[in-house]
C-alpha cells in the first residue's frame, strides 16, 4: 500500500484524508492511501519514516511547518523563500525534500477573487502559513503589514490597531488557527467597525466554512473568502510532486 499523510498536532480539524480518499476513489487507486498522523513533537519525524516503511510523502500543518525543516535534504526555491514546508517528497534513496505549496495554492484562490488586484494587505499571524503569504504578497507587489499579539519591530499589534488605519486595507487575511474547529467562536480582536464593501476578507481557516472572523466581515458588507479553495489546489500540487519519479 502506498502511504501518503499529513504530520501535525492536533489534527482533529483536517479535511485532507477525506480529499485524498476521494481522490484515490476517483483515480482508482487501490493501493494508495492517506493518513493522519497527529505527532506531538518533531522529533518523532524520523521515527514515523520507519514505522511506515511504504510513506513515500507528507503533507505539513501546525506547528511543524518550520520546525521540520532541519529534517530535509533539500528544499525547493519557494520553501527556502518563505523559510517553511508543507510538502515533503521521500526519494528513493531515503532522501526528504521539502516544498511550499501553500503560496502556489494561496496565490490562485486569490486571484479567483480579483485579491491580486488589492493595494494594500494586512496580514494577521506570524506563523508558516503567514510567510507564505507574504511571499505571494510581495510576489504580486502588493503592499502588506503583518499584525501579532506580540509587538515587534515591523509587526503592529492588535491593541494598538485603529478604525482609521484599519479601513486603509483593501485586503485582510487570517493565517492564524483561530475559528478553527472546534473553537468556532474565537477571532481575531481587530476595530471591527472600520471594516467595509472596499474590503476583502481571506480566511486560511476553512472548517468551518463561515468562521467568525468571515461573519463579522460579511456583516459590513465586505467580500470574504475562506480557506477551501486554497487547500484544494495546494493538495493537488502536492499530489504533482509525490508523483515525480526524482527530488
């Protein structure tokens, strides 16, 4: 049985073993499967590989998108850009790659929405997700702030972030997990009345469909977006890459 899966912890939120399992249906695959493995530390990345001698690739979320890659031989140019991973290829010869395809999934949900044609983005989260976002962001030269419970230098912070500077950002993206299921009722605390129709509202989180975060944009009448049709098409590239016959 080929092995596919997905490292991260916890993992009770993911949707990636029901598109696979649908994919493999589809493509009439019976000898491949996806699985979750919720590992609770990274350094259980090595010992997974043994137990699962047919794993032949990974799909990373939180936390590890980072911090797994000390593990990898190599990483693609999009990977080493962003300083994350989210797709792992095992070589035949025991080698691990690393790549980034959130920002390849990122960057066509966006443009499905016209968001490549946004001036000025505010960007909630510091994490893996976060810089593949603004990898994308800088890619299509658009404007972006990050924005973090923690104040640092560059990185604004959510108590210090007014109406007035709110409403000058055309495009707002959650990378953060909040929303996420089962947690449906937290969001990020942004000066929600400065939020309007000239606005649009991206969510990363994309169970559920409608997270707070994305009802209280709606509710102003702003365009929103949630993570779905990001996931998809980063699943599908990875499924090009675990299908390549070298690193």
């Amino acid at each position: 049985m080929k092995t596919f899966g997905l490292i991260g912890y916890p993992l009770g939120h993911s949707w990636s073993a029901v598109y696979f399992a649908e994919k493999f249906r589809h493509l009439e695959l019976d000898d491949h499967a996806y699985r979750l493995f919720p590992i609770e530390n990274i350094q259980g990345f090595p010992e997974l590989w043994k137990t699962y001698p047919r794993l032949m690739g990974l799909n990373v979320t939180v936390p590890y998108k980072q911090s797994v890659i000390p593990f990898m031989d190599l990483l693609d140019d999009a990977a080493s850009a962003i300083g994350a991973v989210n797709c792992i290829l095992k070589s035949p010869e025991g080698k691990f790659k690393g790549y980034n395809t959130d920002a390849y999934g990122f960057e066509k949900a966006l443009r499905l929405k016209n968001g490549h044609q946004r001036k000025n983005a505010l960007v909630l989260g510091t994490g893996g997700a976060s810089k593949a976002v603004v990898y994308v962001l800088q890619k299509l030269g658009i404007s972006c702030h990050l924005v973090s419970r923690n104040p640092a230098a560059n990185i604004l912070c959510y108590k210090t972030l007014d109406e007035a500077a709110f409403t000058a950002f055309d495009l707002i993206i959650n990378t953060t997990p909040l929303g996420m299921y089962p947690n449906v009722e937290s969001c990020p605390d942004l000066p929600w009345d400065g939020a309007g129709s000239h606005q649009l509202f991206f969510d990363l989180v994309y169970n559920p469909e409608q997270t707070a975060f994305l009802q209280k944009a709606a509710a102003r009448g702003a365009q929103t977006e949630n993570g779905l049709k990001m996931l998809e098409l980063q699943a599908d590239a990875s499924w090009e890459i675990w299908n390549k016959s070298q690193l």
